[in-house]
C-alpha cells in the first residue's frame, strides 16, 4: 500500500530558478513503486491540487474502477465546477457525465498487477486536461518483477536504470511554459488550431533533469527508456563522444515485457508512451569516454538526451541470455474471430466546432458507446492514420501483424500497449481480451490529441 498526495511544489530544474509543478508526492517524476508479479497493490491517492485529477497506470491490466476513466474524477477540497481554468485544449465538456463523478478529496487504486513483468506508468488521465496535467509534472514509474526475470542474471541494481524522457518548454522566470487557447477564439472560422502537432518543448528532461550526465562502470548497463512527452518523437541513439561512431545496443523489451530473443539495434524510434528495455554494454569504451544518448530526430537542444562517463573498471556477472522469455503469446490470424478498422484522422468537431482529432470520424464522447469486445476472443484491429499517432488501448497487450501491408520493425517485436503509427501509414495488430470486464479506452496518446478527441470507448464485457 502506498499513500501518493498530489500537491504544487518549485523546484530548480534548470539551474537558478524555481519551476512550479504539480506533482506526486512533491518530486518530478513521481515516486517510482516497484512491486512483485501478482501481488495486489492499492496506491491510495489525495489530490491537494487546484484541479480534479483522474490517476491511470499506462500498460497495467486494472480492473476499470481502478483504470482511471477519464472523468472519474478525484476532486480538490472546495472544488465547485470545471470553469474558468486555462491551458486545456479540450472541448470542456468532461464535467458533464455524471455516471462516474465521485466526490472524494483521496481515492484508493488497486492493482493486481497479474500481467507480465514490465515497466509501467502513472499519468493523469482527466478528460479535455490530461496534456496540460502532465507536462506540469503529472507522471511516475510503476515496476513490476517476478523471479523468472531475475533468474536472466541481466544487469540489475545500480546497472539498472529507468529512463523516463520528456521535452519541456521553460519561461524566463524557470515556470513551464504550456502554450493555451484563448477558448473564446476556438472554432471561430479563420482561426487556425496552433497546436494540431502537440505540444513540444525545447528542453529534455531524462527523470526531471536536463541533460544529465552519469558516471557508469565499464559494464553493462540496463536502461529502461519511456517516451512520457506529451508530442515529441524520438529516434535514440548511443554516440561515441571520443570517435564520433554510433554505438549497437541489445533491445531485450517493449512496452509490455521482454522480447522472446535480444535485438541488435543502432537507433530506436520511440514515440509518446511506448517503453523499450535496452542493454548498452560500457565495457566497450575506455576508461573516460563519454557517451551520449542522442535523439536523431532533434536538432540542438532537442539532440541531446543525456551522456554516460565512463568512470572505471569494474567486475560485471550480468548476461543477455540468448532465450530471454517463452511466455510470449503466439496469436494467429486464423484465431481471429473479428477484424475492426479504424481511422485516426483530423476533422471538425461538431457542426461549428474548431479542429479536432477523430477515431472513425468522431471525437470522444463518454455517453457514446464505441466498441464492445468479449473477454477471450482474439481480434485483428486495422489502424490507419494521417499524420503521427501513437495508438494506445488500455487493459490488454497486442502484437504488431503487419505496417503498410508489410512485416513490422525490427523494434515492433514483443507485446506492446502502444503503436506508432506513421504518417499515411496503416498497421494490424493482433490481441486477446484477458482480464476485466468493464469500460475501458483506446486513444492517441500524443496528449493534445487525446484532449482534442483523440480517444473512444471499449467495453470489454
Ligand atoms: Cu498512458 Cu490512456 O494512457
Ligand atoms: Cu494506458
Ligand atoms: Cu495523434
């Protein structure tokens, strides 16, 4: 059991001054909560914030009155309405579905937890608001464990590292700076939407921290990389400071656990949301070297994510075992007794609304109920976007069948919970509905799309 208080705390984040940020448990990311494979966890949550706040954790299999719907709401003390607050980008309307409102100042969260060992995710998750709730500082990690993954005698301890990566953007005085909509311009004709690619900063955080650099043993390290921005993509990569030579690293996860066998890569894609559990092996560099992790997407301040010093020798046991797990599911497409498509695509909202962002032409709506799934049945879901979309389904974990008609990525392997899907391109992925019965969501989680629309409902029954 864990007691997280949601509350406003300044902190230095770039040097010389305070950052206001609304946080859990007063630090940026959040407490990071480890736990075991199948034992229960309840995260008992007070909100001390001047918002209602929804909490979800992202790749968790949660039943749904724990899965964080996003207007079931934790509420401030004295919290009288959703009016008169700025920065959403959403249509207003989240205060308005009365099913799942609840009152209470503190909420208690459970999670089973009775899914593979992976990295997870907490985020809020508030209708029309979670953009602007979590680039002020909503978001921690969440990992799970079980012995079996212990047993691989990969690089643990201090040779483990969770990297949570994300862009933001700071005002003179070190506040964040979250660019809003005047509400009254929206939908006016002739009004165009700035912020239709999301919001991106010019700073990047790796846990809270701009560009930091860490002393590592010669030794192989296991970094744990989330993309938790609300619109930035990344392609990652290690760069030999001293020769200018980009680094091969092992890719041993995804977002939902380890890979069946390791993946050698020189440079990883990762967009909002999704999870990549890498081995980086410093025992290859000599004594001094310094190794940054760059983003080949960005160009200056964006380029840099972080570097690695190389600081000593050092004794190193750890393994990559060549078979890293067997529990994956093998889904075929003849198991499939459905197939659904969906398009995530720009469009108007409403009659006279502004831009927004659609799944099959419609913008969320709570009251609406989307697509409703059978617990065991193995379904093929066909996603074609317009621009970029990582494509995010709660609850359950799916496999990536094809992109454009092809065989996926190299770093498509394993169970995700969230796809990148590239401008013009369509891709099927393959799931079985385990766990819950109950009403979950599907959405982009480029986090101004999600608030602009971007999300239906899934009914799992
Ligand atoms: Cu990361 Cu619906 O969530
Ligand atoms: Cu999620
Ligand atoms: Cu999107």
């Amino acid at each position: 059991r864990y007691e997280i208080t949601q509350r406003e705390v300044t902190a230095e984040i770039l040097p010389g001054v305070r950052t206001r940020l609304w946080t859990y448990g007063g630090t940026f990311p959040g407490p990071t909560i480890e736990s075991r494979r199948g034992r229960p966890v309840t995260v008992s949550h007070r909100n001390e914030l001047p918002v209602p706040t929804v909490v979800h954790l992202h790749g968790g299999r949660t039943p749904a009155a724990s899965d964080g719907y996003p207007t079931d709401l934790v509420l401030p003390e004295g919290w009288s309405g959703g009016h008169g607050e700025h920065g959403g980008h959403g249509q207003g309307h989240a205060m308005h579905d009365p099913r799942a409102v609840t009152t209470d100042l503190t909420r208690d969260y459970t999670f089973p937890l009775d899914q593979r060992p992976t990295l997870l995710w907490y985020h809020d998750h508030r209708m029309d608001f979670t953009a602007p709730a979590i680039w002020r500082g909503l978001a921690g990690l969440h990992i799970v464990r079980d012995d079996a993954e212990e047993a691989l005698g990969l690089p643990a301890g201090p040779r483990e590292l969770p990297l949570m990566i994300a862009d933001r953007a700071f005002a003179a005085d070190g506040s964040l700076d979250y660019p809003s909509l005047d509400p009254t311009l929206r939908g006016r004709p002739g009004v165009r939407e700035p912020y239709l690619a999301g919001v991106l900063g010019d700073v990047v955080l790796v846990n809270g921290a701009p560009w930091p650099v860490h002393e590592v043993d010669a030794a192989r390290y296991r970094l744990r990389l989330l993309n938790a921005s609300n619109a930035r993509h990344y392609e990652l990569a290690f760069v030999d400071e001293g020769d200018g030579r980009t680094v091969e690293f092992l890719q041993i996860g995804a977002d939902q656990g380890l890979l069946a066998a390791p993946v050698k890569h020189f440079a990883l894609p990762v967009a909002p949301a999704e999870r990549y559990d890498v081995v980086v092996d410093f025992s290859r560099f000599p004594v001094g070297t310094l190794v940054k992790l760059v983003n080949r997407l960005g160009s200056g301040r964006t380029r840099e994510v972080m570097a690695f010093r190389v600081a000593r020798k050092a004794a190193d046991d750890s393994r990559v075992p060549a078979v890293l797990s067997t529990d994956l599911p093998t889904w075929r497409r003849s198991e499939a007794v459905r197939t659904r498509d969906f398009s995530f695509r720009a469009g108007r909202m409403g009659e006279d609304g502004g831009h927004g962002w659609l799944i099959g032409g419609l913008p969320f709506d709570p009251a609406r109920s989307d697509v409703t799934v059978r617990l065991g049945d193995v379904e093929i879901w066909r996603l074609v976007a317009d621009v970029h979309h990582p494509v995010h389904l709660h609850l359950t974990g799916f496999r990536i069948l094809s992109r454009g008609g092809e065989a996926p990525f190299a770093h498509d392997g394993g169970l995700k919970d969230t796809v990148s899907l590239r401008p013009g391109e369509s891709a099927e992925i393959i799931t079985r509905w385990e766990g819950y019965r109950g009403r979950y969501l599907f959405h982009c989680h480029n986090a101004e799309h999600e608030d602009m629309g971007m999300m239906a409902n899934l009914q799992v029954t």
